[in-house]
C-alpha cells in the first residue's frame, strides 16, 4: 500500500512542477540507478499528443558528458515489436513511463565504457509520428537544435581517450600515432596501455595530472586496443578503445586485365573472384570482408589502372558456393559496398526479412560499417525454360498494363506467392505487369523509389531466383513483365553517393562522377544524377542491359524522366515543363542503347512535359504516360460533359488509377455532386459507374495502365498511414476482404469482360474505324470493321437523359452484357438512360456473360417537389414494385415508413430521430391516380421532430409490412436515401455589420456549398479561405488584393475547423488589417471569396457554384461620398410607391441600400422601382449601367 501511495505522489508531483517534456527518478540518476523515465506527449512537438501506443528510441553518449552522438541504439523505428515500448501513466491522457532496472545492460554497453548521457526521441507504434523536444535546457538535461532529448547521468570519475579519433589510422612506414586521454579531474596517475595480441603493455604513466599524452610508432599494420586507467584517492576508472593500424604500402598501378567488367568478376574457377571498383582519382582502396575478418590487410590493397580510373584485385583461397560479405573502403574512410553487386547486406534490416521469403541471410550486424554487399562463386545460373524463346510480347499500342506494388499486393510481399496469383491477373485480362521499383531500395517497406544498389533486386520481396521464376511463369501466361527503373537519383547508401560526398553541406561533392551538387529541376527527391556525364550514361547503359539480360524483363517505365536534363531549372514548374532539346537527346540516346540489347523492349516514360517533347519522344519509339485521373474522377462523380477525347492516343499509357493518385472510389466516397435520389457518394452507384468507366477506357485505343485493386474499387486514401505507407490489403488475412464482396468482385468481372472484349477483338477496337461524341453528358463510341462492329453508349450525368445517337449501321445488335437484341429499322436510335446506365453493343452476338454483372439504378422512391429542404412539406412516392425485398412485399396492402435522418454531416450513416413504428403516421396509402404508387406526405423537420439549430442532411429508409416480417429496401438491397437542400448559408460573417476596422470570424460550411458541385471540402483536412477585397462598388465582382496562394499549403488564409462540426471551418480577422495594399482613399465595399483544400485541387463556392461575396456595412459619409451626380434621374425624390428612373446610358440594374449599407432590395427591372413596404427615411440607391455604377440618395415617405 505505501508503495502505491508513493507512486500516486511522485506522478501527482510530476503534474504539479513546472512541465517538460522528459522527466526521470530519481533525479540526477547515476549508472547503478534503476530508472524510470516519464515522457509527456503534451510538450514539446506534440505529435504525440492522443496516441494509443509510445515507444522510446534511444541510445546512449558515451564520447563526452555535453556529446550528442547516440551509440548503442536500442530501438527498431516503424516496427511495433516491443522493444521500448512505454507504458501510459494511470489517469493521465499524455503521460508515459518506462522503467530500466540497469542502463548499461539495456543498452548492451560493455563494461570499461563510460555513459555519460541517455539520447532519446519518442515515436507511435509504426513510426509515423514523433515527440521530440523544444531546443534547451531543462531540469536534468536538453533538448538539441533537432528535437533530440538528452537526460544526464551523473558521473563523478571518468577518463576519455580523446585521440586518436577514427577507429583506423592509415599511416606511411615511420609515421607516429598520438595518443591522448583526459581524467575527469586531476588524478593521482594517469596511465596509458596498449594490446598487440599478447596482452596490454604499458607505455606510459604521470601522476598527478589529469592528461596524459604519448607518441607511438607502429611497425606494421595490425589491430590493438589502448587502455587508459585513471587512478583517483579512492576509486580506480579505466576506458578502452579498438584500433586497426595501417601502414600503407606502395599501390600497384596495373592494367585491367582484358575481359573483366566493373563489379563481381565470376571464372571457372570457384575458389576466386576478381573484384572491379570504378572510383576515378581516388587514392587507394582496401577491399574488407568476412576473408580478411573484417580488418584492413595488406594483400587486400586494390591495383590502380594507370588512368587512374578503375580498382581491381584478384582474390583467391575462397570455398565454393560460401557467400562472403564484403565492402570496399576507399581512401580508407568510405565504406562501400560494390555498386554493381546484386545482392546486399543490410545490418538494419535484414533481421526483419521472414525465413520463408528469403531463407538463410548471411548474418551480417556491423552496423559501425553499414551497408555491405555479398559474394559467391559457384553460383547455379538460373535454368530459363524453352518457353522464353517462343512466347510474344503485345505490341506496345495494345498493352494492358497492371500496375503492381508487390509489398501491398500479398500479405506475404513474396515473389513465389506472387506466381502463384498470375491466374487472377489472366482472368482479369490484362497483358502486362509493371512492378514499382524492386531493385535495393532504403529500409524494407517501401515505394522503392529510393533506390541505393541498382543491380541488386531487394530482398524484402524474395530471391533474385524467385524474381527470375517469376517472370519466366508470367511469360509463360502471355504477360509482358515491366520495371518500373529509378534513374533520376539514388538515395544516401549508395555506394556512387557516399564515394564522393561533401559533408560539410550534406550533398553529392563537386568532383562527383555521377551526381549534381544540387539538382537542375523541381521535384527531385534523393540526389540527382548527371545525365550529360559519360559515368552516368555509363552506369545508366549497364543498368538497364542488366536487367533486360540477367532478369528477362521485357522493357521499364522510367521514374521522373522530365528530370534526365542539366538544363538547370531548379524553381520554375512550368519552364521545367516546356520542350528541352538537351533531355530530348538523353532520353533518345538511352533508348537507343536499351534497343541494343533488345530491339522491341517498352521503353515509357513519366514524363508530363510539353506536347512538341512529347511528340519527338513518341515518334522516337518511347512511350508517355496520361494521367486521365482527374478526368475520369470527374466523371464518376457526376461531372458530366467532361471531354475524354484526348485519352484515344496511340503514344500515351493512359490511366485512371496509379500509384501517385487519389483512388476514384475514394472520390466517389467524397463526392458531393447528387440529387435527391441519386448521389455517387452511395458506394454501389459508385462501383456502378465505375464499370461505366471501364467501357469508356479500355475500349478506345493506344496503351493502358490500372493500379492494384483498381478492379476491386479500391478506396483507401493515398495518405492512409502516410503516402508510401503500407495500405490495407484488398484480401487474405486481416485485409478488408473485397473479394469476397459481391459487388467487388461483380466490380472485377465486369472490368475483366471489357478487357477481354477488347483483347479477344483486337480487329475492332484497336484496327477498325473509331467515332466518337466524348464531351456530352451522354457519351458514345463506335467501331466498324469487317468481323465486328462495336458500339458504346452511356449517362455520366446525375439524372436521366434522352438522346438520339446513330449506330454503325442498321440491322440487330446485341447488347454485351445483357444479352438483349436491338433491331433497328435505322442508324438512329433514341436512349432513354437512367444515370450511370450504359450498354456496349456488338454487331455479333458473342458469349454469354453472368448475369447481373451491370445494373442500372431507378429510383425506388421519387419526392415532390422533387428538391426539398428540412422545412418543406414533401410527398414520398414509392415505387412498390421496384423495391428489393425480403418476403413477398409486392402483394402487401399495407406499407409503412421506417427512417431516420442524418444530422451530422453529408456523408455521415448514422441515422437519428428514428420512426420505425408500423403506425398510421407512418402508412403510405396506395394512389387513386398512379398504379403502382404509394404515397405519404410529410414535413421533415416536423415529422422527425429535429430542432430547428439542426441541420438534416439526408434521410435514410426502408419498407416494412405491419409485422415488420416483410421489408423492401432500395438499390441492391441497401437503404433508400433522399437527399436535402441544406438550409444552411454558406458563409456566415459575425458580427453581421461590420467595417474595414471590425474584427470578424468568417465561418464557412462546406456541406452547404453543393449547388453545383462545389462543396469539395466536406471531409477535407485543412480548409483555406482565397478572398480579396472590391472597391469599385457594390455591384462589382472582380477581388483586388487577394490574400491566398492558390495550391500552397503555406498557413496563408488556413481556417480552423470548429469544434463538434464536420463541416464548419473558421477564420478571424481585422479586414484593414489582413488585406495589405489597399489605398488609403479606397471604400471598401465586398470581400469576396472561395475556399480551398491544402493542395488547391477541392474547392467550396456559393450554392450556385460562384464566388462568395459579403458587403461592409457603409457609413453615411460613406454613402454620401459615393453618390453619383451624373446624367441619371430618379423621380419622384422623396417617393411613396414608385420610382423612376431615366438615363441616357444603357440601364443594366439597380441594388437599394439602408444607410448601414445592408442590401434591402434588387431590381432588374430599373426604370420603375416598387419601393412599397419600406419604412420612412433615406436611402442609396446604386444603378448599374453600362459605363459603370452612379449611386443616388432618396428619401421614402
């Protein structure tokens, strides 16, 4: 009990001093010490701030009691295993501890080495989110300039080594080596002792002295361990450290011998291995591994060629089929693997590789080293099947390609399980798989487009083997195999990078071979190759052949090529995007050396550049990507006129999905373009249409490109869990089991009909005459050719459409998916579309499909008036016979109402206010007018009885008999939803009356900004508000000093969202004081405004899908500074009824003004104004014409 009690008053104490971020117990903790340290998510970034799981990452400083270096890190970032994991204080929302019974052995410190401080940074459970501190001090320790934490350990007598510093001293023959150590305080003696391999020997001793210094010569090179002992009155402290001493031999310059190539050079005979480094100018190079026990030896001095260009050395004595971990260290403090290697050994990583994707890893843990890579002779080459030689590959303008994220693909992120998953693909119909990239990337979990060994497939997914079946099986099946290739940068491990690296400003040197010391474009991520220098056009030619030859693959799509250019534009987007002869010639010189190596390989190109570029790349043979995303987003989610005829181009992989885009199912869940009965935020509509897509896709000709799961309707954002992060899978364990949803895979069928129409039938749709009417709402697509005439129609709009199209030709027609006829007497016929409702017809009638793949939704319930709000009294008409039911519902005689209403946002389910009672209020009543029509009549804010400061945005319902055993439900068998006008305004301004010196809050409400469509910002995560102000006058609508950058999440105009709403976002601010550059004589009359998301690709306008304007309230002086006293009269003036008005400029409108400048009345209608109703007094009067705005005071009696 009293322990308790003290726990309860340490953590109390805790809250009750003075906050920061870490604290420990007890205070001024020294090494023995069983510690806890307590960690306070509410200080300092807070972005821990609400987390349901803490770890510490940490480590310790060991060089120095105000060091910042960490060593012995005991954490794995990213991975939720345990290993740090804190503990949430009891009562406490932010309060974490962790407890370590012995600093040194949590650490894994040896003994003999001082701990001076505990470094630490906090992180949530899969690394997306940090704590970290605010630079300074605090009781007990400090944050650094980045956020790291450092908690003092209190030590009394300690001795450093503080010399040599680097672990290898690379010396000429007679060269001495200083050695120093420091002692806390002055000790009584201070020693110092060295180990050759036969035991520590002393070299020197002083007393009374707290430094001690000696010179030592090595004779040769060796490794020893130096030993410093500080004897102080009482106590005895000694520290060690390791050293490898290298007397440096004379470097052979030799030629390279003929028929070596740079990198691991494999000869008949298994016990050696000839080793090529490329590393112009270096001095000298040692290669380092498990041969040599990873120490520097004199026999293992690479030759130089006499051009000074290439390393080279024969090394023998190895066994056969052994792997042998190794590096190259250059100049003797850069340590390397080989670029060219194709296997690497990560001591990071690796341990986190399961043994049933890649058994048997070299065990590899020298994380002093870092990245190393891996050699074996005797290798088994890998046996490619008869199969290789005879299978084609699809022509380039007919490729179908599936593009394919092994990590989130499978749950096991396995190449062997990828083989075996080629049927899905098969039956999907595509001919081509693109993998993103898999060759050695940073970290496992990745995108894979930081690459760092370029020959080495990463092992994350399998065996380079496991690659090679792989391939070999999807040729096999017909698939063409593409790699998506990282050529415009690598990341920091790479060998090339680190060769030639300027620390000092943490980039690429300027003698770099390969790299630019700051990249010529936008965009760039990782460091920039150098495209115009013979090393990178070099190792680019060796990449690509590599992968092409050793790995089969049948062509790449090339990662940012607008970025292969020194044409140095780092800011300017658009200029970066405009025609560039120079990357022009690059590109063209690359491809023409890929067709070297294999005349018919794909080369495509993420290029987005000017059309003329583009253009003279096609031409050349290449291929271009077409983001179409943003169009065919548009178009599920009702935007109907919106043109698609761009996407028929024989040059361009087109797409509606990839890696890089917002899902169009995740679009579709945010939409907010609807009807009452109709809304593609409804997912079945939504995958509905989405097939709809499909036919206006895949049909119309040139290359074509889907993203994983497209064909299941995927919706997860692209930034869940971080935009590279791993997303849910589409199946399997723990996935979100889309498959096994009928409307999913009924989703998956129908794409994989289109596709196959279109594969089984290459004649037509990619040979036969194409016409084609794609910007209307109702779209439509035909193909003649003489085996088979096709013929494509659909509604992309949110309501019905009527519409005559001619077909082909006359004669019988056969609809695809239904397998219905149409027997036309001529060419033209008339649609009757529901929306989303599409058919493809063929001039043969081809096989049967499953049925019910395609469905066309009609409204089961219809309201009049057709649009209604909370507050109108509306009539539900049901459609009885139309309703998907469970139990016999069309005979009953009875039907009642069960519902509720949505309050809480437009894209909210959550019912409320429920009626679902089979009572009289609820009953429909059968019409005497309409068969088959059932009516009830109600006031929704009434017969819900939802307040009036509620909004309702929706109801939802179902149809139930009197005992409630039989129940009618809507499209597929889901609730029947009506949506509401809003009654909301859009924008609010408190106070009401304002000026140009008021302080103000602008609350903006997204959800009731959906007149036309513009309501993009229900659901977003940060809102701005674009505005600007108008001093013209009050009819004018052009902003002058606009305040916003358009796209730039920059904090310029950012709102905050307001408490317990969805979608109310505010904004507060003194006009005069915001808007800058306003002239100090200007009258401020209108501040208009639209509203945004972070990136500018949303927006929120008024109801009717136009800018927002709201007027300043106009003094008198005001009022009476701006009347107009030119050729315009208003007579009678005062007036009792009816004004007029005569000018000789033409008459547009007028506006009446109170002398608070609140608009009271507009007239179209100007030479008589009804200025009936309005109280006594005086008022502005402001007429538009068409030379401009005059302003006239009247007076009402």
């Amino acid at each position: 009990m009293q322990k308790i009690t003290l726990s309860i008053l340490f953590v109390f104490g805790l809250l009750c001093s003075q906050a920061q971020i870490v604290k420990v117990t007890p205070e001024n903790p020294s090494l023995n010490d069983e510690i806890e340290i307590f960690f306070d998510a509410s200080q300092g970034t807070q972005g821990l701030v609400g987390t349901t799981n803490v770890y510490m990452h940490s480590g310790v400083v060991i060089d120095q009691p105000n060091g910042t270096a960490w060593e012995y890190v005991k954490g794995n970032w990213g991975e939720d295993d345990g290993l740090g994991k804190m503990t949430k204080v009891a009562g406490q929302d932010d309060l974490w501890s962790i407890k370590i019974s012995n600093i040194a052995a949590y650490y894994g410190v040896p003994a003999g080495i001082n701990i001076f401080r505990l470094s630490m940074v906090f992180r949530n459970a899969n690394g997306s989110s940090e704590g970290k501190g605010n630079p300074g001090d605090f009781n007990g320790g400090s944050v650094a300039s980045n956020g790291d934490i450092y908690i003092d350990i209190a030590v009394n007598n300690y001795v450093q080594i503080l010399a040599p510093t680097e672990p290898s001293l690379y010396l000429k023959d007679g060269e001495p080596v200083s050695f120093r150590a420091d002692a806390s305080t002055e000790a009584t003696k201070l020693s110092l002792y060295l180990d050759q391999g036969k035991g520590f020997e002393l070299l020197s001793s002083v007393n009374n002295s707290q430094t001690i210094d000696f010179d030592y010569t090595p004779k040769v090179t060796q490794k020893a361990s130096l030993l410093a002992e500080a004897i102080f009155e009482a106590d005895t402290q000694n520290i060690s450290k390791e050293y490898q001493f290298v007397i440096q031999k004379t470097i052979s310059t030799v030629e390279l011998p003929l028929g070596l190539k740079k990198g691991i050079n494999y000869t008949e005979d298994q016990s050696k291995v000839t080793l090529v480094l490329e590393a112009p100018q270096k001095d000298f190079v040692y290669v380092v591994g498990d041969f040599t026990n990873w120490e520097v030896k004199d026999e293992f001095l690479m030759n130089q060629t006499p051009d000074g260009e290439l390393f080279w050395l024969e090394i023998e004595n190895l066994t056969p089929s052994k792997e042998y971990v190794f590096q190259y260290w250059v100049d003797g403090d850069i340590k390397i693997g080989d670029p060219y290697a194709d296997k690497v050994a990560d001591p990071w990583n690796d341990n986190y590789i399961p043994q049933d994707v890649y058994p048997n890893l070299p065990s590899y843990q020298r994380t002093d080293f870092g990245i190393a890579t891996v050699l074996k002779t005797g290798q088994k080459a890998f046996d490619w099947g008869q199969s290789e030689n005879a299978w084609q590959k699809p022509e380039k303008e007919n490729l179908i390609i599936y593009e394919l994220l092994v990590r989130d693909f499978l749950g096991s992120h396995s190449y062997k399980d990828l083989a075996d998953t080629l049927s899905y693909l098969k039956t999907l119909g595509v001919n081509a798989i693109e993998l993103m990239p898999i060759m050695e990337f940073e970290g496992n979990e990745s995108w894979g487009y930081n690459p760092s060994y370029f020959f080495a497939p990463d092992k994350y997914y399998g065996s380079k083997d496991d690659l090679k079946n792989f391939i070999q099986k999807a040729h096999e099946e017909g698939f063409a195999v593409i790699l998506d290739m990282v050529l415009n940068h690598a990341y920091g491990q790479n060998a090339m990078v680190k060769m030639y690296w300027d620390a000092a400003n943490s980039r690429p040197a300027a003698d770099s071979p390969w790299f630019n010391q700051e990249p010529k474009h936008p965009f760039n991520v990782g460091y920039d190759f150098n495209h115009e220098s013979s090393y990178t056009q070099s190792f680019v030619d060796d990449v690509n052949a590599y992968w092409l030859n050793e790995f089969h693959f049948d062509g790449f799509r090339f990662d940012l090529s607008k970025g292969f250019t020194q044409t140095n534009n780092p800011d300017n987007i658009d200029k970066w995007g405009q025609k560039d002869d120079s990357r022009i010639a690059i590109l063209k010189r690359m491809a023409s050396k890929i067709w070297e190596q294999k005349e018919d390989a794909y080369v495509i190109l993420e290029h987005f550049a000017a059309n003329n570029e583009e253009d003279e790349l096609q031409a050349s043979g290449m291929l271009t990507w077409g983001n179409y995303t943003h169009t065919y987003g548009d178009l599920l989610t009702g935007k109907a006129t919106t043109d698609i005829s761009g996407v028929a181009d024989l040059g361009k992989v087109a797409y509606m999905e990839s890696h890089d885009e917002e899902r169009l199912i995740y679009k579709a869940d945010n939409s907010t373009l609807k009807t009452t009965t109709y809304d593609t935020n409804n997912e079945l509509i939504a995958l509905n249409r989405d097939k709809m897509l499909a036919a206006f896709f895949f049909t119309l000709p040139g290359p074509k490109m889907m993203w994983q799961f497209q064909e299941l309707g995927y919706d997860v954002a692209i930034d869940f869990n971080g935009r590279v992060g791993n997303k849910p899978q589409a199946w399997g364990e723990g996935g979100l089991g889309y498959y096994e949803q009928k409307e999913r895979r009924d989703l998956y069928k129908a794409y994989a009909a289109i596709i196959n129409l279109v594969q089984n039938n290459r004649a037509t749709f990619s040979e036969g005459t194409v016409k084609s009417s794609l910007n209307q709402a109702v779209k439509s697509i035909s193909f003649e050719a003489e085996e088979m005439d096709a013929f494509i129609v659909g509604n992309f709009d949110i309501n019905a459409q009527s519409k005559e199209i001619a077909f082909p030709k006359k004669g019988k027609w056969f609809d695809y998916f239904s397998g219905d006829s149409l027997n036309l007497s001529t060419e033209k016929h008339v649609f009757d579309l529901s929306p989303g409702e599409f058919h493809i017809y063929t001039s043969v009638k081809l096989e049967e499909l499953e049925g019910g793949l395609v469905t066309t939704f009609e409204p089961i319930v219809f309201t009049e008036p057709e649009s209604f709000s909370a507050g109108t009294d509306v009539t539900l008409n049901l459609r009885a016979n139309l309703a998907e039911s469970e139990g016999d519902f069309k005979d009953l005689d009875q039907i009642f109402l069960a519902a509720g209403v949505v309050t809480d946002s437009p894209n909210s389910v959550d019912l409320k206010y429920l009626k679902i009672d089979p009572s009289p209020e609820n009953e429909f009543t059968l019409s005497s007018t309409e068969e088959n029509i059932w009516q009830l009549s109600l006031n929704p804010r009434a017969y819900f009885g939802v307040p009036e400061q509620e909004e309702i945005y929706k109801i939802g319902l179902y149809l139930k008999s009197k005992d409630t055993l039989t129940q009618g439900f809507g499209y597929g068998k889901e609730l029947i939803w009506l949506n509401l006008k809003s009654e909301a305004e859009v924008v609010k301004i408190n106070p009401k009356e304002f000026y140009k010196g008021t302080p103000i809050t602008i609350t903006f409400d997204a959800a009731a900004a959906n007149g036309s469509g513009t309501a993009g910002l229900v659901g977003a995560k940060k809102v701005y508000m674009h505005a600007g102000i108008i001093t013209a006058s009050l009819f004018d609508e052009n902003w002058e000093y606009t305040k916003g950058n358009w796209g730039q999440d920059d904090g310029i105009g950012q709102m905050t969202k307001v408490s317990g709403s969805d979608t109310k976002w505010q904004i507060t601010l003194t006009p005069n004081k915001y808007f800058s550059g306003v002239p100090a004589s200007a009258t401020w009359y209108r501040i208009g405004m639209v509203f945004r998301n972070e990136d500018g690709s949303l927006e929120g306008k008024s109801k009717t899908g136009g800018d927002i304007f709201m007027d300043f309230a106009l003094s008198e002086e005001v009022v009476l500074a701006t009347e107009s006293r030119q050729n315009i009269l208003v007579y009678p003036n005062p007036s009792e009824g009816v004004l007029k008005v005569q000018s000789s400029e033409k008459l547009k409108g007028a506006n009446l003004f109170n002398m608070k400048g609140e608009k009271l009345r507009t007239f179209e209608n100007v030479k008589y104004l009804n200025t009936e109703g309005l109280n006594s007094g005086t008022y502005i009067l402001q007429i538009l014409t068409e030379k401009g705005t005059h302003s006239k005071r009247i007076f009402i009696r």
